[in-house]
C-alpha cells in the first residue's frame, strides 16, 4: 500500500490513502541533465575530439553527483512515508515532517551545487594544467627545429662559400677569365692597354675577347679608334654593367671611371 497523504480534522491527523505528493522538481532536474550529456555527444561531432571528451566528461560528473542525491532523498522521502502509512499524527509531527522535507531539500540541492563545482574545478584544473604542459612540449619541439635548420643553414652556407671560392680560384687559372678579370678592373679598355696588363698579345687577345663578347661579359665597340672594350658582367658577380654610347662614361662593377675617360 503507498502511503496517504494526512488530513487535519481538530488537531488530529488522519491517513487517507491517497498519494503524497511527488518531487517532480528531481525527475525535472534529471531531465536537463540528460539534455547536457546530449549536447555533450553532438559536440563530439562539432567540435574538436578533445572538447567532446571534456563536454561529455561534466556531463558525467553531473550524472554521478545527481543520482547521489536522489538516492539520498529517496532515502529520507521512504523513511518518512513508512513513518506517515496508516498511523494518526498530531499536527505538529506533520509540521516538523514538512520542516525536515524542506530542509532535506535545502541540503540535498546544497551538497549537489558544491559536489559540482568542487568536480568541475578539478577537472578545470587538470585540463588547464594539461594545456600548459603540452604548449611547453610543443615550444620546445619548435625551438628544437629552429635549432636544427639554423645549423643545417649554417653548414649550408658555409659549404657554399667554399665551393664559391674553389670555383673562383679555378676560373682565375683560364686566360679567358683572366682577361675579363682585368677588363673588369678597369670597366673599359683598348686592346693596347689590355695587352700592357695581361701580357698577352693583341692577336690571342682578340680571340678570347670574341668568346667574351658572345657570352655577354663584354661588347667591343668597333666605331671608336682604336677600338675599345666595355665591361658587362662576370660569372662570379651578381652585378650588371649597362653598356653606353662610345662617347658617354662606363661605370665598372667596382664603380670605378675607365682610364679613357680620366683622360
């Protein structure tokens, strides 16, 4: 038999059998809950992996602290309605059933709003920690490949430069750059005065200006007398000389003004 709900005749309770009445505000507060784990299963699938662990982690937590409580109230709530079944109470044993009802209540929403948030700043706590164990990971990662590719770029170069100069050192040994070389010096010369610096005679001179001159390191400039030859570039500088009418300066790639015109 349930238990009834007592009706006050004089100052005397009666059981009548009827129900008493049910906490609906539980199966509420159950309902809403089981709303969050829900929103905590579709993060997991709009959210980062992460994120739906830790949604579906709380959702968990408010799972576990609310059915505590519910089975503390149940408790309470049967042991009262054993007390009530079939007997006659005073109206002041109803009052102070009803007193002790509220402040069951009052404590069991209490305890479940400082279980959670006591769970909620633990968990809070472990994520954050986590977190910031894991951006210190992964700043040591970053600086450790920083490292490696400033020596990778360090040897990189320094090969290079000895591979520059080995190349250098073996153009300086053909006549051909060697000629240039000079020219380069002077930004412009006549063959007479290339033949004065090089040592070498106009006739062998002439042949290695020609394979110059088609490749772009130098242009001869027939109209003058005598004939003169005008730096361009060399396979050893990133610089350009743009070449000018006879009549008008030549500027090497050293900056520097040809003897003709100082003269």
């Amino acid at each position: 038999m349930r238990p009834g709900l007592c009706l006050l005749t004089g100052s005397r309770i009666v059981s009548t059998g009827s129900s008493l009445p049910s906490w609906s505000y539980l199966g509420d507060t159950r309902s809403n809950l089981d709303k969050w784990a829900l929103l905590g299963m579709r993060a997991m699938t709009t959210s980062g992996d992460s994120a739906a662990r830790s949604t579906i982690r709380i959702a968990g937590l408010f799972q576990e602290v609310r059915d505590i409580w519910v089975r503390r109230l149940d408790d309470y709530f049967n042991q009262l309605e054993r007390l009530a079944d079939g007997e006659t109470l005073e109206a002041s044993d109803f009052v102070g059933i009803l007193r002790e009802s509220r402040m069951a209540s009052r404590e069991a929403l209490d305890g479940l709003g400082s279980d959670l948030s006591s769970e909620l700043l633990h968990v809070t706590n472990g994520l954050a920690a986590r977190y910031e164990s894991e951006r210190a990971s992964l700043i040591e990662e970053i600086n450790d490949l920083r490292r490696s590719l400033t020596r990778a770029l360090s040897g990189d170069e320094n090969s290079l430069r000895r591979e520059n100069e080995a190349l250098l050192a073996t153009l300086s040994t053909i006549p051909e750059f060697q000629v240039l070389k000079a020219i380069e010096r002077e930004g412009r010369l006549s063959y007479d005065e290339l033949s004065k610096t090089s040592g070498l005679k106009k006739g062998k001179l002439r042949k290695l200006v020609k394979s110059l001159e088609s490749r772009g390191h130098v242009v001869v400039n027939k109209k003058s007398r005598p004939h003169s030859i005008t730096y361009l570039s060399a396979p050893w500088s990133g610089r350009t000389v743009h070449h000018q009418d006879a009549h008008g300066p030549v500027q090497s790639s050293l900056g520097l003004v040809s003897p003709l015109e100082r003269s």
